[in-house]
C-alpha cells in the first residue's frame, strides 16, 4: 500500500494523506518491465492540486468522469512495437489523451469487476503510433 501511494505522490504530486484506499486488486505482471505490482484503488474528496511531476512515467494528469471510460466508443486495444499483436491491452482515447498500459489495465479491470464494463470492440487493436494519431485526429468520431 506504502508503495502504491508514494508512486501516486512522485507521478502526480497528490499528498498521500488526502487519499483513502478503498481496496487493493490482484497482483498484475507488467511485461515490459518485467515486475508484478499490486494496484491500489484509493479515492480522495479533494486531491488538492496534481500536476504532472515525472515526464518519463506521467504524461498528462486529468480529472476524467467514469462514463467516459465507461463508454464502448471510447475503447480501444493497444500495442507496441517491437511487440506483436498478442501483447494488445485495453487502453481509452479520450480528449485529447491516450491512456493505456498499466493504467489502461487496471481501470479496464475496475470496469469489470463493478459491473460497468459495456460491450466493446476487442477487436480494434492499433500499434501504440497509430493510436496516438487519433488524439490530434478532429475527423476521428470517438
């Protein structure tokens, strides 16, 4: 819990005692850098100020409705390169932002475990370039 916590303080500048764990998920392996880590769902009535505090693992912090991850348009699978399509994991274009990776896993996983989760197109799986594309792509409807 310690560790998830701190994480939440260096990534975003949240104070951790604004944040009230609610419940911790099952252990997750994250390929890429090859570590299992134990997400914490927490809720805070007022975050106070958050911003992005550390480029390389945070690129943009937002406030963002559930509905909008709730929503199947939304909803995407994404990948990396040099990795294969086998690697695809759930990920949400919203606004102008991309989110996806670990973060993208563990609120897909929320979704499902609270019973929010709404049918959505698996099968839409795009290289993590390609994704990206689509936040600056006014003519894309999502």
């Amino acid at each position: 819990m310690a560790t998830a916590l701190r994480e939440a303080n260096e990534e975003t500048g949240i104070d951790p005692s604004r944040l009230h764990p609610l419940a911790t998920m099952e252990r997750t392996f994250i390929a890429p850098s090859r570590f299992h880590v134990v997400p914490v769902l927490a809720y805070s009535p007022d975050p106070g100020p958050v911003a992005v505090v550390n480029e390389a693992e945070t690129a943009i912090v937002a406030r963002v409705p559930v509905r909008a991850f709730i929503n199947p348009a939304n909803r995407l699978m994404v990948y990396r390169r040099p990795h294969t399509r086998r690697w695809a994991g759930p990920a949400f274009l919203l606004n102008q932002m991309l989110v996806w990776g670990f973060t993208g896993q563990v609120i897909s996983a929320v979704l499902d475990v609270a019973g929010w989760a709404q049918p959505w197109d698996t099968g839409d799986i795009r290289e993590l370039d390609a994704a990206m594309v689509l936040i600056d792509d006014e003519s894309d409807p999502r």
